[in-house]
C-alpha cells in the first residue's frame, strides 16, 4: 500500500475515534459519565438500566475495537498481528467486563477507583495504545 494512502487512512480512523468520544452522549446510554464528573465521592449510584448499560458498553468497546484493528490492519498489514489483536480484544473485554458487573451490582461499595478504571479500559481505545509500539517494536527487532 501505497504510504500516503496508508496515512491517509491511519488518520481518518483516529478522526472515526474521536467521533466516537465526541458524540458519546448522543451514541450511548452510560449515567456514569456524569455520576463520575460530580459527586460521586458523596452519593450512590442512581437508578440506571443495568442491561442497557452493559449492552451499549459492550456496543461501545467493539466499535472501538473495530477502529482500532483497522488501524492495525492497516499500519501492519499482517495477518498474525491482526489475530492476535482480536484475540486480545475479546479476551481483555471479557477479564474486564465481569468485575465490573460484580462492581455495579454491588453499587461500589468497595471503592469507586477500581470501576472508575475499569470503565475506562473498556470505553476508550487504551489497548490500541499499547498495541501499536507492542507491534511496532516487534516488527523492528524481527529486521
């Protein structure tokens, strides 16, 4: 692939997550957003719908996976970088969705920091974060 086009497309993917954050209102169910802006140190969850908010989290997290194996895919266009990233995916998502569940059925009585974080690894594109030097670093050392 030609470089310029590679950037090209590299760049409108990141543009495709930032889109993601900037209409996360308009896209997603998720109270947590302003539980965790306000005064979350002094008062209790809210009612929220518990399904929906684990089923857009769930939405949430796989359409930043799928801008993320597309930047992959495309920086890399390699097709074992590319599997073991999906894999990643979908095994970081179950290690982290189910403490969370644990987490907010028991409304975090044990703290608010360890649901704080593990919302976050699962709302935004942390992973590819790690990925992108991961591979890049792999691919330099196998020259």
């Amino acid at each position: 692939m030609n470089k310029y086009i590679k950037i090209i497309f590299v760049i409108l993917l990141f543009i495709l997550l930032i889109l993601v954050r900037t209409f996360q209102k308009e896209l997603f169910y998720d109270p947590l957003i302003e539980y965790f802006k306000n005064d979350y140190l002094y008062k209790h969850i809210d009612d929220l719908d518990f399904w929906r908010l684990i089923l857009n989290m769930f939405y949430r997290y796989c359409l930043n996976s799928l801008i993320s194996l597309s930047i992959i895919w495309v920086l890399f266009l390699r097709k074992d970088y590319f599997k073991f990233s999906v894999f990643f995916f979908v095994i970081a998502f179950v290690v982290l969705i189910i403490p969370f569940i644990f987490l907010l059925k028991n409304n975090f009585e044990n703290g608010y920091l360890l649901p704080f974080y593990i919302r976050r690894f699962i709302i935004h594109p942390i992973f590819l974060l790690l990925l992108l030097p991961a591979f890049y670093y792999q691919k330099l050392s196998n020259k």
